[in-house]
C-alpha cells in the first residue's frame, strides 16, 4: 500500500516538474518587441521581418525557434518585432 502512494506522488511531482519546465518560453521576451506572429518555416519568419524591416513597419526584428523544423513537419516560430 506504502509503494502504491509512493508510486502516486511520485508520479505527481514528475507531472508538476514536466508542466512548468514545458510551459515556460523558450526564449525570454525581449522588453519593447511584441509578437508580431507565428510561422511554420524559419525563412517565412525571416522573410517577413525583413520586408517589416525594410519597408518601415517596424525597426527590428527577430525569430524566435518554439519547435524546429525536421524532414517531415514544418516547425513552429515566432516573429518578435520592435516598432
């Protein structure tokens, strides 16, 4: 019985561990950018700063990785601007 609740908090404290190790960012924000949107390619996340940048929408920019991409699934990445 004693192994039994061992076994349970044990597995409770994992889960607590798990989820706020995954739910925090995996970049910090940057103070003054703010999220300008989501992209499922690292060249659409570029391409889109790039034209912001150069065409005065906003004065920087930079993509931050969430999930990279691999051979079979785009990933996920996040256009952070500063205007």
């Amino acid at each position: 019985m004693k192994s039994r609740i061992l076994a349970a908090l044990t597995m409770t404290a994992a889960t607590l561990v798990a989820t706020i190790s995954l739910s925090s960012p995996a970049q910090a924000e940057i103070p003054g950018y703010v999220k300008q949107g989501a992209y499922g390619w690292p060249d659409q996340c570029t391409g889109v700063g790039y034209y912001g940048q150069t065409n005065g929408t906003w004065r920087f920019y930079y993509c931050e990785t969430v999930i990279p991409t691999n051979w079979n699934a785009p990933g996920l990445y996040y256009l952070w601007v500063e205007y």
